[in-house]
C-alpha cells in the first residue's frame, strides 16, 4: 500500500508533547479534533505487541475538551446525550453518546462533572463544541463553551499500574475504574482518570499546566525504564479487537446509537429532556434493522478510506466500517454494520476488493 | 524537518478521486473536514511554478457543503454571519465570516443560495453542521442541515479558461467572478462557480454525481493534455503571496472578524438578525488592537505547528499563523496577527527558532 507524508501547519494543531515524540521514533500521525495525534511508532504490529505486555505514554491531547461552564451547564450536557446524567457524581467518568433531534450519533465522549456547575466533555472527532455553542445561543442559555488547554497524557498497558505507583505515589493505584481525582507531582496538581482507549488497564492525565506535563512526561520515561517504557498512541489492531469503537470509523452521523449497541447508555423512559429523545423513542419501538458487528476476514492486510461493501452471493450483508490485519487471529478482522438478517453468527460472506474476493464471516462484539 | 506519515482511516475519508491523484504522484496530504485534501504532488515549489503558469485540477472534495432547506433556511444562514444576506441572488457565491455569539470566528465559507429555500455553505474547515443543529434545534426552526454528498473539483490557473471552455462549452467561460450556473456534460448537470483558493483564475465544479465526476475529470486530463494540465491542489505559497486567509491557521475562534479584516463583509448597521452582532457593534466601538497582516522573514525554510511569536527586541509584536519559504520573495512570508503599534509598515521584528534569531519585516496584505 502506497503511503503520504501529512503536510504540517497550525490548522493541525501540534501538542505541547509533538517535539518529543517525534524524536522518540514516531512514523505516522494521524488527525483528531484539528490536532495531531500520533498513529504509529515502530509499526502499529510491534507498539501492539509492546502494549500488551509492557506499558506505553500516550499523546492524547488531541482528546479535547469541551468545557461548559454556568448555571445552565448541567441542562445543556444533558440535552446532547441519552444517558440520564441526573445523578452523576464528581470523581466519576460517564461514557455518553452524543446525539442531534434526528437521533443520530454526533460523537461518544466521556463526560466528567467537574464541580456543580462545570463540565467536560472528553471529545473524540467532532466539533461538539460548535454544537453546544448553537444550542446554548438558541435556547439562551447560561452557559460558556469553550476548548480550555487540556492536554491529555494516557498511560496503557498492563505495567501502567506500577509506573503510575511509582511516579504519583501508592494513592494513584487505589483508583476504581472510570474513577478520577487530583493528585500532586512537583508542587502540580493532576487530574487522573483510571480509563484510556485500550483494554490492556491504564490511567488518563488532564494535563492542564503544560510546563508541568513536560516534566511529568520525562519523569515517566525516566522512572518507566525499568518496566519497558516507551512512546505510543491508539492502537488500531488492540482496539478492534477489544471492541473499542471508534467514531467516524465504525459509526457517522447516520447511525443511531442502538445500532451502535449503546442500549444501556439510552434512558427514553425517565422525564430528562435531551434532543433526539423522541426519535429514539420511535426507533425503539421498531427495533433497528442493522447493527455494528465484529467480523474476521481470510486477508492478511487492508486499507481502509471508506466503508466497503459485504454480500452473501447477491445479498447485501453489510458495510465494513474498520479493518486490519491481526497478528493474533492470523487474518484480518474490523467492526461492521451488519443487516438484522445476517446476525446469526453462523453467516458467512465476500468481501470484493480490486477484483479479489475474499470470504469472511460474523461475530460479536468484543471478538474472541 | 522529518516527515512523518499520515495513517488512513474511513474517520479521514477518501474522496471520488483519491485512487486517481494517488496513482498521479500525490507525495502528501492534509486533513479538512474529516476529508483526506491533497497537499503536495511534486513538491510544493514545482506544483506553485505550474500553477502559476499552466492549469491544474484539484481534488477539493474536502470543501464540504453544509445544506439547510426549509422555511427557515434563510434565517438560520443570516443568524450564523455578519454578512447581510438579506439581498443575496441565486446564481452568486458570497465569502461570508462566520462567527459565534460572541463575535469570534467560526468559519469562512462560500454561501450559496441554490433556490428560495435551499442553501449551501461551502466549508472551511470546521463542523458548521453542528453549530448549524444546534442552531436549528434550540430555536426551533424549519430547517434542516446535512452534508450532501458533494465533491468539488477545482480548475485553476492561467489556462483554466481555455480548458473549461474546451470541454463545457463557451457559455461556461462567460461566467463573471463569484457567479454560478449549471452546465451539461455528457448527460449531467453540473453546478460550475467562477471561484477557487488561488489568485491565478479558475472554477469551482460541484459534482453530485460521483460517476459523472470521475468521466469529466478524465476528460479534463485527456482534453487538458496540450494546456499541460496536471493534478494539484491549493498551495501553500500561492495563497500566502495571493494573501488568502485560511481558517485555523491564519484566524481562529480567539479572533474577531475586524481583525481578520473582513471589515466589508460586515454589517452591524442595518436590521439583520445574526449572533454576535451585539458583540461586533462593541468591538467596532472599541477598534481593534491588533490584526492580520503579511510577513517576510529572512529564512530559508520554516515549519508551522503552532503560532510564533514576534518580538521586537523585549516587545511583543504579534503571532506568526502561517509560513512558507517562497521562491518570488527568496524568503519565508507569511500572514501574522500584529498588534496595533506595529501596523507601522516600516517596523522590523525578531523571529526566534531553536536558539536563531531572524530578522522580518511587516507589509500589508496581499504581499507585493
């Protein structure tokens, strides 16, 4: 597969953190929320094994936040999303899918309350920004939106808990999952969230003073060399295979969050008032007619720059939204939008790329 | 300066045309509205000379539409820009800033008014949808916003015209800066503006049909061949030199219109009803305390990831958004947001980078 080089400029942004990684061994970027965010080091094959085994500091700054602050804050977070977020709590990370009037997925963030009356919404790629900026002027609410300078450092992999432990102290590890608190490093205090967009444990550090998250990165490498330590980002093969979802990969603004599986994050029943409750209400009582699925593939590489086509003979089976070669299933496997006819497990189908036809077949969520 | 990758994804979408420029010697691309967007074929300098001389085709797919049609359609574009639009015809492009409640950009798309209640905002790169929704959903209004599966292919250059004019005909090349009509090729229709991001003449071809996209742009290379046509895309030094502002690198939504110097675009004076006007009417009051202008800077070679800072001697003179080495001034030049004390033309500044100081100089924009 033929590759490109990104052409750089301030429209995507670099992180307090870019100059580091690049003379770290980074070898492609990708983009997020106009900012650079680091795709691979050593080959995403390789930083995956390492993940897996050892532990990996990520630049995630460009995990932006939107942040609503103001007497109407809580109303208006609530209004995006179909997670009842009545009886959130400080100090806990609430997944959320965000969605418009029509009921169609906008993006899926982690919500954080951070005291009564100020909230971030912990983006993945999407302007919800802009979004909570027109709502806020229509409805005329109290409330401001803005992107503050938040700068995420997510430490993964399973060694994650003993660096941690050892950089912020015994406290950092007794963290729940989804739980966050402050804790202190050289006269700083750090937001810390035990989560992060892999399976393999780890934490999310809010870096909100970029000096002092230049000295807490170099400190992780230093103290990290006796766990393995080293540079590295989202991983598309751990992810797919932990069934990480990725939005504007495997769901766009014309999925709906049921066909995405998020049923438990939806709450159409209790009396809060978000956009797109109606719809969803509507949707419900239809049931959906199609819904993201994992699928393995008998191909040893893919690209991916738009959904593919899956058939069965002549029949439509489905839209394979994300794909790569996993070195663990020995083929290649990705996340699909299956029609409702094809859920049985037991469904095989073609997946026709040039003119080479490939046979695949179905399976859930997470794969195993 | 090391070059790094750019890792593909359905999340940066591939265009009609991307198999094309990529088999045609694309070497780098940049990201614009989730969209992959051509940044280099044979280096930023050949494509400025070839562009500046011959004709090139440009995969600008990226340049997203976002439609709203309804009975409010209007309303709601006028509530999103200071430009009055109260008077726009169908069949003319407006540049029209975009801005928020409190007056800070947001955008600045090409408006089109396709009918009585159909319009197209053609993007820069930011989720105006959204704001759009939002918008939409907090007041209620009968208008409904989605991106229509639009890809634009620009024809620019000195040739342009005798190109177009080859294969759509004479009417076509009667078309008046900014104006819009619909001409037939080999069975469509397709909707052809006299616009595009450089100073060196073309248009702009809205294709919605991706087949009878890919047969005209064939055709545009094999009836291009004795104009030296080839493939292209915005470049770099072109519009920096032509003075075209960008969104996200030269302005961002820190900065008002009036410091952008979108000055006749606004209207605070006349009965419009847009976001933001009670803002721009204060800061009009007040006057601006800085504002873009262009620079050249005695380098060879600059990268941008972030704005600079200028100095002159312990003074701050402004920030660096964009900068290119061009070739014409045997300089870098760049567009920078000076404060006002500066707007003197005959100041010098500083420009630091690693431990080397250079020397520049303020002009106004375009650069001459």
């Amino acid at each position: 597969m033929k590759k490109f080089y990104i052409a750089k400029a301030r429209r995507l942004r670099g992180t307090p953190y870019s100059s580091r990684i690049e003379s770290q061994g980074l070898t492609a970027y990708t983009t997020y929320n106009h900012m650079l965010l680091p795709a691979s080091f050593e080959g995403i094959e390789k930083d995956y094994f390492h993940l897996k085994e050892h532990v990996q500091v990520w630049d995630v700054a460009a995990q932006r936040q939107v942040q609503i602050i103001g007497k109407d804050s809580a109303k208006l977070v609530q209004l995006m999303t179909c997670r009842n977020l009545s009886k959130v709590e400080v100090g806990r990370c609430y997944y959320a899918p965000l969605i418009d009037e029509q009921g169609k997925m906008l993006n899926d963030p982690v919500i954080l309350k951070l005291s009564g009356e100020k909230w971030w919404v912990s983006l993945a790629d999407s302007d919800i920004g802009l979004y909570a900026k027109g709502l806020a002027s229509g409805l005329r609410l109290q409330a401001e939106v803005s992107e503050p300078d938040v700068n995420i450092l997510a430490i993964q992999g399973p060694k994650s808990f003993k660096l941690m432990e050892k950089v912020l102290g015994e406290k950092v590890s007794k963290l729940k999952f989804f739980g966050f608190d402050y804790f202190p490093f050289k006269g700083n205090k750090f937001l810390i969230a035990k989560s992060g967009w892999s399976k393999q444990n780890g934490y999310e550090i809010y870096v909100e003073n970029r000096e002092a998250g230049l000295n807490l990165y170099d400190e992780l490498f230093s103290a990290g060399k006796e766990f393995n330590v080293k540079p590295g980002c989202p991983n598309l093969i751990e992810r797919i295979e932990s069934g990480l979802l990725s939005c504007g990969n495997d769901f766009d603004n014309g999925d709906n969050p049921y066909e995405c599986g998020f049923d438990k994050y939806i709450d159409i029943k209790s009396d809060i008032n978000f956009l797109g409750k109606k719809a969803l209400i509507q949707i419900s009582k239809e049931g959906v007619k199609r819904k993201l699925m994992a699928v393995k593939i008998d191909l040893d590489q893919i690209e991916m720059m738009e959904e593919k086509t899956l058939q069965n003979g002549k029949s439509f089976v489905g839209h394979l939204r994300s794909a790569v070669y996993s070195p663990h299933f020995k083929k290649v496997v990705g996340i699909a939008m299956i029609k409702k006819e094809y859920w049985n497990k037991k469904t095989t189908f073609e997946l026709e790329i040039g003119n080479k036809k490939s046979k695949g077949s179905i399976c859930d969520l997470p794969l195993v």
